[in-house]
C-alpha cells in the first residue's frame, strides 16, 4: 500500500490499512487539508518508508504540544505528519492513499469546531475537544 502526493515526488510505504484513523475537525487541520477535517492513519514509524523530499512545518497544539506537517515542496501535496505526544508513530494523510476501501476513523476529535453537515458515523468515538 502507497501513499503519495500529487506529483508522485513524495510517497511512503505502508504494510496495509492502520486500526488508529483519527478525523480531526480543529480550525487548523481544517486549513492544512483544505478541507472541513483532516483524517490521519496512525502507523509505528519503524513501518513506513518514505521516499522523496518533503517540506517540514511546526505548529503549536491547543494543548501545548507539537504537530509536524510533511508536505511535497514540488505540488505542495501533505503526505504525513507527526504528532508531539505520540513521538514513535507517523500519521499518513489518508487522501494520499486515495483508496476508497480504507477504514473509516475510529476517533473523531475537535468536533466543537466540526462543520454541522459533516458526520463521522458510529462506531467511532467522538470528542468535543482531543481526546484526554
């Protein structure tokens, strides 16, 4: 399974669909995919492989942590990201999988801020702020 970026410049290699797929609904998650949530798949960093370049941006959480966004610097396209609290995993932008039969999330996050006809259905969890 690949994930990549529009040009094909940056990919990472996965060993197949992730149980952790995590909808995010935060104002900037929401302007860092360009659309109303971003949805990661979280994997073991030891599992993935990336191949191309990629172009690091750091932000501040709400909570006080770090949140790392690798995107393509040819086509702009993010690939994956890294969150401060969960050092040792790596979440791959699930758009860059492009595969329709990925698992839906598991976990929806910052719902407060979650566009009104936006619905993450059930089973998955659902938390008005990051899950504590």
């Amino acid at each position: 399974m690949e994930a990549r970026c529009q040009c094909g410049q940056l990919s990472a290699r996965l060993p197949g669909p992730s149980a952790v797929v995590i909808a995010c609904h935060c104002s900037d998650c929401q302007r860092r995919s360009g659309a109303p949530f971003g949805v990661l798949a979280y994997y073991p960093e030891d599992r993935v492989g990336i191949t191309g370049e990629a172009t690091r941006y750091v932000r501040p959480t709400a909570t006080g942590g770090t949140f790392e966004t690798f995107f393509c610097p040819r086509c702009g396209s993010t690939v994956y990201a890294r969150a401060g609290k969960h050092p040792t995993s790596i979440g791959i932008a699930v758009g860059a999988i492009c595969d329709p039969t990925y698992p839906a999330p598991v976990r929806s996050v910052w719902e407060q801020s979650r566009h009104d006809w936006v619905v993450i259905p059930e089973p998955a969890q659902h938390f008005p702020q990051g899950r504590s």
